[in-house]
C-alpha cells in the first residue's frame, strides 16, 4: 500500500476535534434538559427522540471524515509494470556567446534573450536529448546530449560573453563542433540550432554548414538582432561605454540574414529572424515537432493502481447514511376505536 500524498493525512487532526464536539454537544444537552424539568418528566417528553441514534448519526458524521481524508491521501494498492517507448531527435543549441551579443536592439539585449527562449524550449522538449555549445572566437561543447533538462539549463545559465576567452566569433568552428557534439553515425536526427548575429570573422560557415549536411546535420539558423545594428555596451573601469575599434571608432554590430539563411539552405533546413517580442525559438520548436522521431529507447516502470475510489465510496455512504437516519424512534400506537 501506497499513498500519493501523504500530507493529506493532516486532516486527521480534524477527527478527534469532531469527537470533542460531539461529546460536548450531547452533554450539554442533557444538562440543559435535567435543568428543564425532573428526569421523569423529561423522558415522557422525550421519548421519541432516540440518543442511541443521535451517536450513531454522529459516529457516521466521524467515519466518513475519516474515509474523506484516506481517499484525499490517493492510496495505491497493486502494481503492473508498463514499457514506455521513448521517440525523439538530437537537439544541439549553439549559442553566440561573442561581445556583439550584449547589443540591445533586442530587449534587454541579444544574449539574454536568446538564453531566456532557449530555457522555454527546453520545458516544452518531450523525449527529445538536449546539448549545448557556446561559441565566440572558439568553441566548446558545454552540455553533451542529454535527457536531463534541469542539466541542461543549469549549464545554460552559466553562458555569457566571458565564458570563452577568445573573442571574436567563429560560426564555421561552431557548426564543426556542433556536429561533432552528435556523435552519432546515423544520418538523420539530427537538429543544429544556431543563434548567433551572423557577423563571422574567421573560417568559412558554409563550407562548415556542407560538412554538416554531410552527417544528416538539419541547421536551423535563428538570426538575434536587426539590419540597422546597434552599438555594443561594455563597461570599462566601472563605467558603462560602448565597444571601439583599434582606431577609436564605435563599433555598430549588424544581422547578417544572407550567410545564415545560406547555412540553413545548405542543410534543408530553415532560417528565422528574431523580432521585438522574441528570438523565435517557438517556431523553432514547431519545425522539430513535425520531424520524424527515432527510437531513443524504452524502459519498463511499475505503475501502482490508484484505489481513491474505495475510501470515496465508503465516505460517501457514511454521509448518505447519516442524511437518511432519522434520530427519531418508532412509536407503535394501538388503536382503541373510534370516539362516540
């Protein structure tokens, strides 16, 4: 025997308040009526009125509180053991961990965006194994695939634009590692999200996006930014300013949207631009849901049966039985004729 909420079982404190009130309640009515009038006079008075059935009332009134509370509490009472067949994809996030990110064309700013609709996409995965890799001037793999998705977004938490010391960014080593990530020799099932601004400065993204078209890698490529660009806040000597070049000349980062929609191209995949209200991670998710499943695994679990329904009954009928009884005696009358 089981119980699925064992906190349940505080209502029980409420039985033996009722039993208080009920032993007082009787005692004191039978004071008030032996300070009514003589015992004798009483009973006459009385006598249709059964005490034995005004206990058993009230004994009905505690037992089916008692029967209330166990069924609350979710007893379970025999098992069966159950297979569940897990089906998803491989799911690697690469996450643009470079300076441009801190831009803030997108409220607050690029980055924490990204991460704050990446955490929602994890919540809504079911079956699906999660991984990340943050890149800037290198890239690493930071969580490997995974079905634990509190892992996941505890190592999501930590990515920021000092994660990885390197500045710079680098999509075509991102898109390697992302692939490597997988480690799988099957040719499908296989999703790369990219998030990133599309300002490359090293090595060439889509001969990298080829390799991973290649391996059965489908690149969605999520473009965090605007067109017009916006000046990159960083703080220097406790002040906040925004970043310069090497000849003192601000330095505006723009969406690159032409070298990420060749990416996603290259590996039938898809391109989505971020907007005001959000990076675009839901239609993200909506494309990985309506892609074919592989077999992730199965396992067999033990189901207990849930037997609330017992208690519930018996409740149900103690309080039944205390509506229908009456606490009134039967008087048998003789009939003595009709008067003249």
């Amino acid at each position: 025997m089981r119980f699925g909420d064992v906190q349940a079982f505080w209502f029980l404190l409420a039985v033996p308040a009722a039993i208080l009130f009920f032993a007082i309640a009787f005692r004191k009515r039978r004071r008030a009526l032996d300070r009514f009038g003589s015992p004798e006079l009483m009973r006459k008075l009385t006598a249709a009125t059964s005490w034995k059935r005004q206990w058993v009332k009230a004994a009905l009134t505690v037992g089916g509180l008692v029967f209330l509370v166990l069924a609350l509490a979710q007893p379970r009472y025999g098992m069966r053991l159950e297979l569940l067949h897990r089906k998803g994809v491989d799911v690697i996030v690469a996450l643009d961990a470079s300076l441009s990110m801190l831009a803030e064309d997108i409220r607050p700013n690029r980055l924490t965006r990204a991460r704050f609709e990446i955490e929602s996409f994890i919540d809504r995965l079911e079956g699906d194994r999660i991984g990340l890799v943050a890149f800037a001037g290198r890239s690493f793999t930071l969580c490997p695939l995974t079905l634990d998705y509190g892992a996941a977004k505890l190592f999501l938490d930590s990515i920021d634009t000092d994660i990885i010391p390197v500045k710079g960014t680098a999509i075509a080593e991102a898109i390697r590692a992302s692939t490597r990530a997988f480690g799988s020799e099957e040719r499908k099932y296989k999703v790369m999200v990219l998030i990133t601004d599309g300002e490359d400065h090293a090595g060439d993204p889509i001969e990298a996006a080829k390799e991973a078209a290649e391996a059965g890698v489908r690149i969605f490529a999520v473009g965090v930014g605007t067109p017009g660009g916006e000046l990159i806040p960083v703080k220097q000597n406790g002040r906040t300013g925004f970043l310069k070049d090497g000849r003192g000349n601000y330095v505006k980062s723009r969406l690159d949207e032409a070298s990420l929609q060749q990416v996603a191209g290259v590996t039938d995949g898809v391109y989505f631009r971020s907007h005001a209200g959000g990076v675009g991670m839901d239609r993200v998710y909506d494309e990985i849901s309506q892609m074919e499943k592989k077999e992730l695994g199965s396992r067999k679990y033990t189901q207990y049966k849930h037997r609330f329904q017992w208690p519930l009954a018996v409740a149900l009928a103690c309080f039944a039985g205390e509506a229908m009884l009456s606490d009134r005696r039967r008087v048998r009358t003789r009939w003595r004729g009709r008067f003249q």
